[in-house]
C-alpha cells in the first residue's frame, strides 16, 4: 500500500509540475500552438485534481525540471521539449499494476491521458520541423565532406594551422554552395507549396556553417595534427549524437539507427580520405 501511494504522489508531482511548464509556454507562442499548450496545461491541471482526490495531499512543483525543459525548449524548439518530457513521464506497466491496487481509477486515467496528450501534442506546428530535411542535408553532407576534407589535409599537409585555414576556406565555400543548390532544388519544386526557398537554404547553410566550425577549430588550437584531428572527429560524433538524439524524438524514429548510419557514412569518407592525403603526400612530395 504504501509503495502504491509513493507511485500516486509521484503522479501528482508530475502533473502540477508539467502544468507549469505547459503554463509557461504557452505565453511564449502565439495562435494555434498557444490554444494547443494552454489546453494540455488545464488537462495537467485536471489530473493533479483527480490524484489529489485520492491523495488529499497538496505536492510541490519540480522547480529544476521546470527550468529543465523550459530551457530545452528555447534550445531546441517546444515540440522536442514537450516530447521529451511526456516520453520520459510514460509510466511502467508495473507501476500501473502498484497503482491500481490502491485506486481502481489510475489505470484509467494513465491510459486516457497517454492517448490523450500524444493526439494533442502532435497538432503543434513548429517551423523548423517542416525544414528538418533542409537541415539534415546541411549537417549530413557537411560531416561528410569536411570530415574527408580534414582527412586529408592532414596527413598531407601535417601541420595544424594551414589545415585548419584551408578547412575553413573550404567549409565556407561550401556552405555558401549547398544553400545556394538547396534554394534552387526547393525553387524548381513544384509540387512544394509549403516549404519557402529562402528559408530551406538559410537553414542548410546554418547547419552546414555550424558543424565547419565544430570540425575545423581543433586545429587552431591544438598544434600536434594528428591530437586535433582526433578532436574534431570526436567534435563530428559530439554532433551526430545531439542530432541523432533530436531527430529520434520529433519524428519517434529509433535513435540508434539514425546515429550509427550516419557515423558509419562520416567515418569510411574519413577513412578513404586519409589514405588519398596519404598516397598525395607521398606521390608529389607534399612538405609543409
């Protein structure tokens, strides 16, 4: 019995503090996304009652996770923050069973509110999950294209700087072309009526420009090649894994496939590019 009311008073703890963050943004946003998260805050709201009927106990809030996941949803949008937390809400089976023993009731209510808050929550509508193919294209082809491109570089050039500034000079170059290439593809869409071009090809450059920086600054300021290249290719899983990690919870797509294919991608361009740098080095006697 008393593990039975531990597992309710958990339940409560958690519907007022997600009451609270709901609460929250929806202040922060505007038309239907705003009537969305107002309404799972009053349905947080509603629970919290139904457990307290049981419990007749008032919870306190959980400020740190409060902060948690408002701070989440500034960094990575509302919809990745809210699924995040509502994933990691989703009660056990056996914890249904421990709760039911003591309130017939909260099999119900878990179950209703599971179905419920799921239906809800994919009705928001956020702008950067309609280009989240825009931005897969720009982090994709940038790990794998300057990831090869510092492969080889280093081995041929040896020297952390001067590959460093030719990493740069190329990524930029680069992230200037792919937004340019995504723009037109977007262009040349007819059947495309919701994507804006212009948009699509700001957020293939950001991605690009921001995984060129994550790989090349190893090289400024670390002088051994061989460590700084190290570092900028455990830099590139650093990214894989965040976006992996982001893509596997918007879209409720499996986190290890999306990350071990695209470290396997990433990886064998490094690897082939190596050895060319290598073989380059030696055939035209590369001394820097």
């Amino acid at each position: 019995m008393e593990r039975g009311n531990k597992i309710i008073l958990n339940f409560q703890k958690n519907e007022i503090t997600e009451h609270y963050i709901y609460n929250y943004l929806s202040k922060h946003v505007r038309g239907k996304n705003k009537a969305i998260l107002e309404k799972i805050g009053e349905d947080e709201l509603r629970h919290y009652r139904e457990w307290k009927e049981y419990t007749g106990a008032d919870v306190p809030k959980n400020n740190f996770k409060i902060f948690f996941y408002i701070f989440l949803s500034k960094l990575f949008g509302i919809t990745f923050a809210i699924k995040l937390m509502e994933n990691g809400e989703r009660v056990a089976e056996s914890a249904y069973r421990e709760a039911e023993k003591v309130y017939p009731k909260a099999k119900e209510i878990l179950k209703e509110e599971e179905i419920h808050e799921k239906m809800i929550i994919n009705m928001i509508e956020e702008e950067k999950l309609g280009y989240i193919s825009s931005i897969v294209l720009g982090l994709n082809d940038a790990l794998v294209e300057i990831t090869g491109t510092l492969a080889g570089l280093t081995f041929a050039l040896q020297n952390s700087t001067t590959t460093g500034v030719a990493g740069m000079i190329t990524g930029a170059a680069a992230s200037l072309s792919m937004a340019a290439s995504e723009y037109l593809s977007q262009k040349a869409d007819s059947k495309n009526t919701k994507s804006n071009p212009m948009k699509a090809s700001l957020y293939t450059f950001i991605a690009y420009l921001t995984v060129v920086f994550a790989l090349v600054l190893p090289f400024f300021f670390i002088r051994n090649y061989v460590l700084a290249f190290f570092i900028s290719l455990v830099a590139g899983c650093l990214v894989i894994l965040i976006f992996s990690f982001f893509v596997s919870v918007v879209q409720d797509r499996r986190f290890g496939s999306i990350f071990i294919e695209m470290v396997f991608i990433a990886g064998t361009v490094a690897i082939i590019s190596f050895l060319i740098g290598s073989a380059a080095r030696r055939i035209f006697h590369i001394n820097v």
